[in-house]
C-alpha cells in the first residue's frame, strides 16, 4: 500500500505543489554527500583512537598479568625431618631457652639428611651430594623449622612432615624461568640438582600451591625470592590511605564549602583559587621534599612511617578533593539555595541540609580518585624514607602509624631494582594486586554514586 | 471616602505592612532601583508589572534581603516591615526571611519527599512541637496550597517528580508552612501551562485572607485578575502605584499607558 501513496495527493485532494528544480528529497545534494563524507572520517578516525587505547591496555594488562600471575602460587618441597635431640637439645632437658642456642646452622644437616632420606626411600638419591640437596630448599627452611621446635620442644625425637618453601631457582624451573642452559651457567643451582627436582616431581615430594605468604607476608632479603611477601607494604599503604581518609576529605571538604559558599568574592579568594590549582599540577615529588623538610626534619617524625607518608599524600590529595568537590558544589542549582533562603534557612542549613546532599556523589567520587591517586604514588614516599627494606609487621593503628612500614608502589620499585630475576615475578604480582585494589576503589566509587543519585 | 473610583473589588484601605522610601539599588556600578517609594498594605495583594529588566523582581528581593546573597549588590534608602526597618544592621535577614516567605519564578521543590519539603520550613524554625503537630501543619499548608487532594497518598514521593504547576503549588505550600507574615512571588506562573496557572491565581486569592501577597507578574491580565493594587517599573523608577482598576483603566502616566496598550514591553 505504500507504493501507490506516494503519488496521491495526501488528503484533501488538493493539487501538489510543483516542485521546480528543487532536487527530490530522496537524492543527495553533494552539500549533503560532503558532509556525510566527513562525518564517516571522523567516526573511523575516533574508532581507531579508541582501538589504539584499548589494545594498550590489552598488552599491558596481558603483559602484567603473564608475569605476574605465577608469583601468586609457589613451589613447595615435603620433607620428613627427623628431629634429633642430640643435635637440637644438647642438653637433654627441653627447655626452649637453653635449645635456643641451637642456631639454624644446627637444623641444616637435619634437612638435608631427612630430604636425602626421603629420597633414598624412593631409590632416587644416589649421586647427590647433601649441599646439593639442601640447595634445593629455602634458606628459611631452618629458622622455620626452629621456630616449630622451639614452640614444640615435646616433639624432639620425632620425625615430623615438613612443607618447606623451596628455592627461588628451583620454582623458576618449575615456572619455566630457569632452564637447564642457564642452571649450567648459574652459581646458585646446577643442571644435576634440577634433574633431581624432575624426579622429586615424579616422586609427589614436589607441588606447586597458593602462596598466601606472597599476600601477607613480609619482604625477604635478594637471595631469598621465594621467601619474599608485600604484607607489610599492604599494611604500609592502607595505613596511609586512612590517614589521608580521615585528614583530607574533611579538611578538603569543609575548604570547598567555605570557597565555595561562604568566602567572598575578592583578589584574595581568586588567589586561593589559582594556588589551589596550581598545587594539584605540582609534581609529586615536591610534596616528598616539602614532607622531608617539614615532617621528619622540623617536626620530628620518624621516617618510613606511614604516618609522615599519610601526610605527605594528604597534602598531595587535598587539591583533587577541594577541586572536584568545589565543582559538585557548583553543579547543584543555585535555585535549591535560594529556595531554602528564602525559608527562612541559614546559610549554613541551606548547605548542609540541601546542597551537600546533592553533592555528596560527586565528592565521593573526587575522593575516591584522590585516594587511588595516592596509592599509587611512590616518589615522594621514597624521599621520606619509605624505601628502607622493613621486616616487622606495624602494630595496630595509632602506633602502627608511626612504625616503620613499606608501601606497595615503593615495593614494586624496590623488587625491580633486585638482581635475582625471580623478583620480577614477583614485582609484577605486586603490581596486580595494587590493580586490584585501585579497580576495587573505583567500583566502589561507582557504586556509591549510583545509591546516592537513585534516591530520587 | 466615598469616590468613583472603586469598581466591583474588593479594595478597603488595610493597615500598612511594608513601606519604602527612597529605596536605591546598586549593582556594582548599575543603578537598578531608583527613588522607589511604595505602601505594601496587609491582607492584599500587590502586583508589580513593568518590562522586562525594568527592577520588579530586584525589588521584590530586597523586602525579604534575598539581595544579599549577591556579592555586587547594594542597597540604600529606607524599608521596613511593621515600622521597623529591615536594613537596619542589627536586623537578622534569616529570621526575617522566616516571616517574609517567598516563591521563586522556576518551581525549585527540594530533592526529597513532598512531606519533607513542607516540613522542613517548621523543622528549622522549630513550629511544631510534635510529630502529629508537624502532619498537622503540612496538611493543613498543602491544603491551603490546594494541593492536599492531590498528594495526601503519597507525601513520601519525591517533591521533584510532581508536574510543573504542582511542584510550584508544593512550594506555595512550602512558603505557608512558615507561617509567614508577607509572601513574595516571583512570577510564579511564568513555567505553568494555563491551567495550572488558572489553579495558582485562584489560591492567590485566598492567600490573601491570611497574608499580605506581593506577586511580580508579566501579564498584565494576571495582575488585572489578582491584585487590589498595582505598581508599574520602568527602568528601575516607580512610575505609577495605586488601585489596579484605576492603573489599567485610567492610568495617569503616559508610560503606564503605552505599557498596558503594549506599546512598549
Ligand atoms: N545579579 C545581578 N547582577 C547584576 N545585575 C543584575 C543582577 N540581577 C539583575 N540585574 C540587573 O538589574 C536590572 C533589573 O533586573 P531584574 O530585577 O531582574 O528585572 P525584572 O525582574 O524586572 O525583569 C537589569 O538591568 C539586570 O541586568
Ligand atoms: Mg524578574
């Protein structure tokens, strides 16, 4: 039916007026090409943009995500040990004391000869000596196991199951990293002792699990990369962001609203104003230099705390706080000020009853980006002393917060800068789990934006 | 006084309410208001008409010191409310907002419940006592906003998703919930389709049993229909202020004239 319409008269049965040369609705004039024509130019020229950016981040999450993936599990060796009391407790009366002056260097030969046992058991341990043996497990193997013997002195003269880390090149092999080739040129292993691995695999001694202590634990030393955690970075950084939670989204907030509301309008707020800005482009480390001087140097603080660094961030995430609240605040429409003025409201109700509510998403989401910015900060940290390599885990806060701490940008610098290749590895699972945490925040920004913008 | 002046109106001289003398209005350098001289009585309702730009609601905004949210803005001469005068520095403008209530040109109701929108002038300044007094006074405002037949099921929904000649009869409501001595509007019927508007006027006119309403409106028939008095702006003078029968019947001004016969607008 549509094909015979267009040749009546619509309606009245009025005649159609001529059309003169004007061009047929249906046919492109070339205006009309050209423009179409630059439109299709700048679509495709905005789609390979966006192809381009997606298939960075394809080959950077991809590329972080292959080497750093196999930090997060670890290879483990079982060794029945037994637990000699000659050795462990010269003095035969069992009291943790006087064993401790056993040193690990006295638990050594026992792993060794119980690893070698296990392996004779299996027909397996022929020709290797027991330093070979012993270089295949961690050299924490021993404090390990003094500090299970030390907590269970009764179990002397026992022969107990052991699950030792193994050594760093031994789980390089299993992970591909380490190679025969390369064992042969290596000081630390030998092609001798990863055919020994490949039957200890064979043999179920050997398996590669989980490696909680990658997440929690604490940093080792360079010749102990199987050994080494971010625990104490992770701990370092969450305290810093509470600092910088509870420091600057009040102090940002409340200096956007009397900005905002409150000051008047003359050349010395329009200062303020231009320094703000000016602050949030100022390299990063500058705050460091300023937090050094200012911190630890004049106010005594103690370095590599988290709370010198919780500071230093704070004055770096102050600006982004200030500068995206200020601009939720404009964004509410002067009319809901006006109308509770107009009642009779104060200034201050008007703002915090009416205005702050509504602005609240987008300061939420300004300090949620302020905070991922600053977890990811690492250069002024380096210069307030939170590079020092820290073992012990901070106390709970208040004084964890001025205990020597690590963070995990500053981690993953640190374990780049190590020789041992194994570290890599593990700089790049710090890197996934420092991702984690910032998409982490963000979905979290994301969600708190939506429930407060869906109660109207 | 016995003149003919009087048509069929409702119009007997009230008591004074607010009065201005020499009012002058400054932004930064502008001079907006000019000499302003004018008796707001109580109980009636005042229109201010006058091309646009002329000052109407420049001055509607300094009987209630709305003026001073605005950096630039200055004001001189003399205005008071019940004799007192109202730029006097010991003067609070909150608590005189609070008996001087306004309604503004776009319905801007608050982002909450209807309820809370009119409750929340009583809740600031403390009107009720109790729960029930609260449901008391936010029934009876969104009555006298004509209002309550149409939202007393749903007082929890949100203000905002009301229709446009509702939400400004919400905050009709909202002002009267105050309990207010004058209310101030500003164009109120200006974003309303004919119907709602025709609503608004109707309720204007009852306001007036309770308050003094002074009402700027761009149409000359709205002021015709609603005012017992009516002041006409040119360039920020007072030109003509009197009964609003004789200002559109015989109007003195030449001004006045080719305004109301839309010669100039
Ligand atoms: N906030 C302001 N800042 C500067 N000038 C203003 C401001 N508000 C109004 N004016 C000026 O004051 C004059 C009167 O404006 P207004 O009172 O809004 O007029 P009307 O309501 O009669 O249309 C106009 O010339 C306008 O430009
Ligand atoms: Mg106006």
């Amino acid at each position: 039916m549509s094909d015979s319409t267009h040749d009546l008269p619509p309606g009245s049965g009025l005649p159609i007026a001529p059309r003169g040369d004007r061009p047929l609705l249906t046919e492109l004039d070339p205006r009309t090409k050209k423009r179409y024509a630059a439109e299709r130019r700048f679509k495709a020229l905005g789609l390979t943009a966006v192809c381009i950016g997606v298939l960075c981040l394809v080959v950077l999450v991809s590329s972080v995500l292959r080497q750093g993936l196999p930090a997060f599990t670890q290879t483990f060796i079982d060794v029945p040990v037994y637990l000699d009391p000659a050795t462990l407790d010269p003095d035969g009366n069992r009291d943790p004391e006087q064993m401790k002056s056993v040193l690990t260097f006295g638990y050594q030969p026992l792993i060794a000869a119980g690893l070698e046992r296990a392996l004779d058991d299996r027909g397996l341990g022929e020709q290797v000596t027991a330093d070979e043996v012993a270089g295949l497990i961690s050299r924490g193997a021993a404090a390990q196991m003094r500090d299970y013997v030390l907590a269970n002195p009764e179990k002397l003269g026992e022969t107990i199951d052991f699950n030792f880390v193994a050594n760093g090149r031994v789980d390089g092999y299993l992970k591909g990293r380490v190679t025969m080739e390369s064992a042969a040129l290596d000081s630390q292993i030998s092609p001798e002792q990863l055919q020994l691995v490949d039957k200890l695999r064979d043999a179920g001694l050997i398996e590669k699990k989980f490696n909680w202590a990658f997440i929690t634990g604490p940093d080792a030393s360079g010749n102990r990369p199987e050994a080494a955690g971010m625990g104490v970075a992770i701990i370092g950084s969450a305290y810093m962001m509470l600092v910088v939670l509870v420091l600057a989204l009040p102090i940002g907030v409340a200096a956007s609203i009397y900005l905002e509301e409150f000051a008047p309008q003359n050349r010395f707020t329009d200062i303020i104003e231009v320094n703000i800005s000016n602050l949030a482009a100022v390299p990063s480390i500058v705050f460091g230099i300023l937090g050094l001087a200012i911190f630890i140097n004049w106010a005594g603080l103690p370095q590599s705390a988290p709370i010198v660094g919780g500071l230093v961030l704070t004055l770096m995430t102050l600006p982004t706080i200030i500068i995206s609240t200020r601009a939720s605040l404009k964004s509410v429409p002067p009319s809901i000020r006006d109308g509770a003025l107009g009642l009779g409201a104060s200034k201050m109700q008007a703002v915090f009853h009416h205005v702050l509510p509504l602005a609240a998403p987008g300061i939420l989401t300004g300090t949620i980006i302020g905070l991922a910015q600053a977890l990811g900060e690492t250069a002024p940290l380096m210069l307030i002393g939170m590079v020092a390599f820290v073992r012990d885990f901070p106390d709970a806060p208040p004084a964890g917060l001025f205990e020597p701490a690590s963070a995990l940008p500053v981690q993953v610098y640190n374990w780049t800068q190590r020789s041992d290749p194994a570290f890599v590895e593990r700089a790049s699972g710090a890197i996934i789990v420092l991702l984690i945490f910032l998409v982490l925040m963000n979905t979290v920004a994301i969600i708190l934006r939506r429930r407060f913008e869906r109660r109207w | 006084m016995n003149e003919m002046t009087m048509i069929d109106r409702d119009v007997t001289t009230g008591t004074l309410k607010i009065s201005a003398r020499k009012a002058q209005v400054y932004y930064g350098e502008t001079h907006a208001i000019k000499d302003v001289d004018i008796d707001i009585e109580d109980k009636m309702v005042t229109a201010f008409i006058g091309p646009s730009g002329c000052g109407k609601s420049t001055f509607l905004r300094c009987l209630n010191r709305m003026n001073d949210t605005i950096d630039i803005c200055r004001v001189e001469g003399q205005i008071q409310l019940d004799g007192q005068d109202i730029y006097d520095p010991k003067v609070d403008p909150v608590q005189l907002r609070a008996r001087v209530g306004m309604v503004f040109q776009k319905p801007n109701p608050f982002p909450k419940s209807i309820f809370d929108n009119v409750a929340y002038g009583p809740r600031i300044h403390g009107l009720a006592r109790n729960r029930a007094d609260l449901d008391e006074i936010v029934e009876k405002s969104l009555r006298r906003a004509a209002l309550w037949d149409e939202v007393k099921d749903r007082l929890q929904a949100p203000g905002t998703g009301l229709s446009g000649g509702q939400q400004q009869r919400l905050c009709i409501a909202r002002a009267v919930a105050t309990a207010p001595e004058v209310l101030l509007m500003d164009e109120p019927c200006s974003a309303l389709d004919p119907i709602a508007t025709a609503q608004v006027e109707e309720l204007i006119d009852e306001l007036r049993s309770n308050f003094s309403v002074v009402i700027v409106t761009h149409s000359m028939q709205q002021a015709a229909r609603v005012s017992q008095r009516t002041a006409f702006f040119h360039l920020g003078n007072l030109v003509e202020f009197g009964e609003t029968g004789d200002i559109f019947t015989n109007p003195s001004d030449p001004r006045t004239e080719s305004y109301i016969t839309g010669r100039i607008g």
